[in-house]
C-alpha cells in the first residue's frame, strides 16, 4: 500500500529529499533533480521495501507520455549515480530482473509520513515551460520503433535478414568485485571480433552497455536494438585463474542456441575472445571466407600486460575528462612500451590525444604533433586496422581535410562494416564539407548499428538544424539528452539550436545547463559570452569572461575579448587589446581575423599592421582563407576581412577575387540546403562592398527573419558601413531590438 502524502521534506537513508525543491543533499553535497526524476525517486519512495513494477513506474512517472521501458532504465540509472549506489551492492535502489525496482533504504520524514508523487505540474505554467525544460524525457516510443523500421520494416527480425548480435556487458561474479576493466575489455573484444565477420550485423557497445544490469529479458532487448541474438555472459577470477561463462540466445522465443564455460589461466585470457566470437559464428552456421577466419582468429596481441594496459587506457578514455584522459594516455603508451607491436594501442593513444583536443583544451596543432605519428606507426604494423583509419580521420576533418577524411573512413568501413563508431565520424566529415544530407545517410547507419549512443543524436540534431529542420533536430537532442543526461553535448547542441531560430534566452538556458555539467568546457563558455552580448546581459558577459580568463583557457579567447570589448564600445581597451596581439606566429587566417577589429574602429594602419603578409600573393591564398563551415553560421569570414583589407588599400580588384571566393562558398552552401542567418548576413556584407545596396539589405532582411539578433555587431561592422544611413537598415536594427527586449524582459538569469 502506498504511504501518504507527506507536508514536508523526506529521508531516505542519509539524503534529505525536497520534493518541493527538487532537491536532494547529504551534508554539503546538494544536487538538483530534474522534476521527473524527483516524481520516480518519490514513487520509489512511496512503497519502501517493496518491488515497484516497471508498468507502475511508466503510468505513475510518465502519465500521458508514450515512453519505453528502456526510460525507466535510464532514469534509474542516473538517479543510482546522483545518489552514490553501487548496483553489486545497492544501499538504495536494487534491481529485481524482470520486475522492477525496490527501494532498499530506510524511509523517514519529520511527519511520519511517507512521500507521494508530486503532482505534474500545469501545462500552462511558467514552471513547466522553464523548470522542465531540461527534465529526463526517455527514449521514446517512436525512437524505438523508428530503429526497428530501420533494420526490419516491422519491428520484428526478417527470416532473411543478416543475424543481428547484441554483445551484454559480461557480468563480473569474482570475490571482491574488482574486475570490471577486464569484463568491459572482454565484452568489446569478443564484440568486436563478432565485427570483423561480414555475415554478422552487430550492435555498437554504446548501445549494449545500457543493458548491463539484465532488468530486461532478451526479447525487450531485442526489441529494443533490433537485434536477433543476446550474448551475455559473465567472468569470475579467482587468482591466477579465469572462468567466463557465455550463452547465446535467441531474442525471438528466448531460447538458450549455445551455452559454454571457459576455464583458462590469466595468462590465456586473451585468447577467450576469439573461442567465443568461434562459437557463435558456429552456432549460427555463419559460413566464413579465408579472409574472414583470419580476422576472427587474430588476437590483438600476444603480450597479456599491454593487453591489461590497453583496456585501462580505454576505460579511462571512455570518461573523457581532462584527468581521466590524461590515464587514458599513461595506460596506452604503457601498453606499446610492453608490446611495440602493439597495433591497436597506439591507435588507442591516437584516439586518446584526439580527445584532448575537444575535452582538455589542447591545442589543434600541438594535437596534430602527437596523433599523426602513432597513426603512421599503427598503420606500419597492421595496414587492415579500421581503428586507425577512424583516429586518423578526426585530425583530417578538424584540419578541414575533409575530402581525406572521408576516404579514411570509407576504408574503416571497408574493413569493418558494423564499425558504427566509423559511419558517426564519417557523417561528421560530411558534416563540415557541407553536405548535410551525406550526413544524415551516414548516421542512419548508426542508427542500425548503434542506436541508443548518445552522440549520434547529438550529431543529428546539429545537421537536421543545418537544414532549418528545427522540431526534428529538437526531438534528436532531446533524445541525446535523456540518454545522457549528465554530460553538456545534448544541451549545448540544443542551445545551438535555439540561436539557429533567433531563440537567445533559450540559447543560453541550454548553454548554462550545458556547463553546470562540464565548466571546463570553454569553447561553450566563448559562445555564451557571444549570446549573452547578443541579447545586451553586459554584466553576464563580463562574468563569463572573466571565467574564462581565470581558468588560463586559451583557445577562442582572444578574439572573443575582442568581439567583448567591441560589443560593449570601450574602444581605447580594445586598440590596447589589439596592439598588444602576438600574431608573429599565427597564421594568415588569424592575423586577417584579427585585423577585422581594427577596421571596426576605422583604423586601417592598425589592420594593415596586423595582416602583415597575410595576403601576399602565394599558391595557398584561396586555400589559406577557405571560409570555414561552422564559422559561417556565426557570421565569421575570414575571405571577406581579406577582401574588405584589399578595399582599404584601394585594390577592388583583389578585392573581387576574395569576394568571388565567398560568394561561391554562400552558393554552395545554400545549394547544399544549409538554412543559417549568419550565411545571409555575410553575404549582405559582400554585396554591399561591391555596390548593391538592395541586394545587401535583401540579404540582411533575409537574416532577420531567420533569426539574427546581432544588432551590436551590425552597428558597427565595417562591410556594412554603406548600409547604415538607409531607412531599411535602421528598420531591420529596430526589429532586432526589439526581438531582443522582449527575450530580455522572459528571461531569467541562471542562479
């Protein structure tokens, strides 16, 4: 029977519960729920002791909402992190497999009572549009059954179709509990040999991993990934021996196809991936080429301790912060220190020193330096390793050599078909080659390979935004968001979102929730003094700037101090500012994007002063100013500050050879089906250079409606100067401030 509804807040074990707040704390430690997650932990609450069912939780927690079961596993498992539980040993919440979830900590409240489910709030309130904005969502119904058209038509698998693996996390039965590395390492290792079999299809880790506590039974899971078989299995070490036990099943009547028992010495353990990934093929009657049997029998090395150093460095890699990453690296190059020869680790190092580009702020070039040899050695070693066809790949997209990315992962792909991990960059590569379409082809492949991984969302959301499909690319971050919640790429995406739409107090709510979960991010922090500028929040962006400064962050921050002391007018800081840039080894780009500020305040000797030799005639001019995709969006063109540098000397007709390049990039952009404001904008500067007033305020007006709330820039950009006495600029100036107050006056400043 459920306990009454109490008056106050609630225990449950040491953490006090504030359902009103949507808050638990223990001592100093306070973390906010999101509503949803509050309502189950209540419902939880509610019938302490007892098993409450998966149909309870979905009726009680997510009424009228069309949600799988998988949401409630999702959900229980973030509010397991928020709450410090250990699933082997559960001190709060325990997983009773099949049935549902049972609270297991003691429930107290000052008024003998316990609690009940807040009430959903009105739809109509100001809490329900702002307060669950960023709530857990769940993956939804249409998700799931929109992965199973893909793969089956129907839902169901065709009698016809590839056998379709979903390889579990193998479940860890050792004494003390202390070999969860070597289970994961085992778990991707017999996944990936099943990958290397071109008559198999099997589903990526990212999406398996999300099964590991066995709440649901085979078919659900099936169900849920499309797939045909569920292998899982489990390890227990005791001393210098191993025991693993697998079995394959058939998700579609639940029947045990094979079962075996591995009993090696640890020494041997690296060889029980490849008997396992042997068996099932067997088991399946799956028939194999020469080339195919050599594949599945190769072991990535010989040498058990790189093997052990490798797997670490992987499950270190996987947590992708700075630290984390920085263990990653250590573990990896131990393990080539062990094994030279050792192929997969230094992809694995690649990899890891890729990451610290995105995640640990290092720069594009010092990145380069250490992830362009270990591909060159991973690919000496082993020339058919996909993995070192993919790392390679993400150097040469951020190097925007895409054209070579994307052959890259064509040969990963050629080499692995089920590599899911390849087509989610490969779609990132066309991404930023401009060809949205391409990369939403490649990530429906993720889709069939790995469903429920986190990025693939997020990935979609930005493209689908690209081609101003903003409700699908909302349903697609929403889901990158529910999936993992405690990371900020779900958010961010969808803050990015919001700006494609003129949206900026939405633009940075998300943007702020997306660095609660990651502050180190800086490169969002940049675009949040970018939109708080935009909107006119100058003391906010003052703060945020002043946060990054204190955290020593360098990447974007110089010019972004510029676009701040230019937005906000302090003209004598920003010429300090810019006389003051040490551009002696910084490339043409950034010496002409630099030089774009000076010629904001009329000073064309400072700009010239900056630009050097920027545009000396050289055989890489076009190349060396090839307008970025990305920086498009947010109305920076380095080719046109060139063309706009030749115009102040006088040369119109240098001037029009960069304008023509910008020109045919804008064409090929619109071609491409790219909807931005910021394309428009830009080229409403060109053409108000070369003379068309009409064209330019066309274009301008065009950016408006689109979204562009930019004001402070468009005052005092120079490309715009022909512009400003004209009724219709002032008019479009008027409707963006406007736009702006409005947002000013609903928006709430985050803490």
């Amino acid at each position: 029977m459920s306990a009454p509804e109490p008056k106050g807040p609630f225990r449950i074990g040491d953490w006090r519960i504030d359902p009103a707040l949507d808050e638990i704390s223990r001592g100093d430690n306070r973390i906010k729920l999101e509503p949803r997650m509050m309502r189950l932990l209540c419902r939880l609450a509610q019938r302490p002791g007892e098993v409450v069912s998966l149909v309870d939780l979905l009726e009680q927690v997510w009424p009228g909402v069309v949600v799988s079961q998988s949401s409630v596993y999702q959900a229980i498992a973030h509010l397991r992190r928020d709450l410090g539980d250990v699933e082997d040993e559960p001190k709060y919440i325990a997983t009773v497999p099949r049935k549902g979830y049972r609270l297991v900590a003691a429930v107290t409240t000052d008024e003998a009572a316990a609690p009940v489910v807040p009430p959903v709030p009105d739809a109509g309130s100001r809490l329900r549009r702002r307060g669950t904005r960023f709530a857990v969502l769940g993956v939804t119904a249409l998700l799931l059954v929109s992965v199973a058209i893909i793969r089956y038509g129907d839902g169901s698998p065709d009698a016809n179709a590839l056998p379709t693996i979903a390889v579990l996390p193998f479940a860890d039965l050792s004494a003390d509990a202390s070999n969860e590395v070597f289970c994961a390492g085992l778990t991707d290792e017999v996944l990936n040999s099943l990958a290397r079999v071109p008559d198999l299809r099997v589903i990526g880790r990212i999406s398996t991993a999300r099964f590991g506590d066995r709440a649901m039974a085979s078919p659900e899971i099936g169900q849920v990934l499309g797939a045909s078989h569920v292998l899982e299995g489990s390890v227990r070490r005791n001393g210098n021996r191993v025991r693993v036990s697998a079995q394959l099943v058939s998700t579609k009547d639940g029947i045990e196809v094979w079962a075996n028992s591995f009993d090696r010495s640890a020494s041997d353990a690296i060889l029980i991936q490849t008997q396992i990934a042997r068996a099932v093929v067997d088991a399946l009657s799956v028939q194999l080429s020469p080339e195919a049997e050599g594949r599945l029998a190769k072991a990535p090395t010989a040498k058990v301790n790189a093997y052990d150093m490798y797997l670490l460095g992987r499950h270190q890699q996987l947590r992708r912060t700075p630290e984390a990453l920085d263990r990653a690296i250590s573990y990896h190059e131990a393990a080539i220190a062990a094994d030279p020869a050792f192929a997969l680790a230094y992809a694995g190092l690649a990899d890891a020193q890729m990451a610290r580009y995105y995640y640990a702020g290092q720069s594009l070039d010092d990145t380069a330096k250490r992830v362009q040899p270990l591909v060159d050695a991973a690919l000496r070693l082993d020339p058919e390793l996909a993995e070192a066809y993919a790392a390679w790949a993400v150097l040469l997209t951020e190097q925007w050599r895409t054209e070579e990315a994307i052959t890259a992962l064509k040969r990963a792909i050629a080499i692995n078909a089920n590599y899911g991990e390849a087509y989610l960059r490969l779609g990132a590569a066309y991404e930023y080659d401009g060809r949205p379409k391409e990369a939403l082809e490649a990530y429906d492949q993720v889709a069939v390979l790995d469903p429920l991984h986190t990025q693939l969302h997020v990935r979609r959301c930005l493209t689908l935004q690209n081609l101003g499909r903003y409700a699908d690319a909302e349903r697609a971050c929403e889901r990158g968001f529910e999936l993992q919640p405690d990371i900020p790429n779900g958010l961010w995406a969808r803050g990015l979102n919001a700006l494609a739409q003129g949206k900026l107090a939405q633009a940075i709510e998300h943007h702020e929730a997306a660095l609660a979960r990651a502050p180190g991010r800086g490169d969002i922090r940049v675009e949040l003094v970018m939109l708080y500028l935009d909107l006119g929040m100058e003391e906010q962006a003052t703060e945020q700037l002043a946060l990054l400064r204190s955290a020593g962050e360098e990447r974007g921050v110089t010019m972004a101090v510029a676009r701040y002391l230019l937005a906000t007018g302090d003209v004598t800081e920003l010429h300090r500012h810019l006389a003051g840039l040490d551009l002696d080894e910084a490339a043409p780009r950034e010496r002409v994007d630099a030089a774009y500020f000076a010629l904001a305040l009329d000073d064309v000797p400072l700009a010239t002063r900056i630009a050097g030799d920027a545009l000396e005639p050289r055989p890489s001019l076009s190349d060396d100013f090839r307008p970025g995709l990305y920086r498009t969006r947010w109305a920076v063109c380095e080719v046109c500050t060139a063309a706009l540098l030749e115009r102040s000397h006088d040369d119109a007709a240098s001037a029009r050879q960069f304008e023509s390049i910008a020109n045919a990039h804008f064409d090929d952009v619109e071609r491409n089906g790219h909807v931005w404001h910021g394309l428009h904008y830009l080229r409403a500067g060109v053409q108000a250079q070369s003379g068309d007033r009409a064209a330019a305020l066309a274009s301008l007006g065009r950016a408006v409606e689109l979204g562009w709330r930019r004001a402070w820039q468009m005052r005092v950009d120079p490309a715009l100067k022909p512009l400003r006495e004209e009724s219709k600029f002032k008019e479009l100036l008027a409707t963006i401030d406007a736009a702006n107050e409005i947002s000013r006056a609903e928006f709430k400043v985050p803490g």
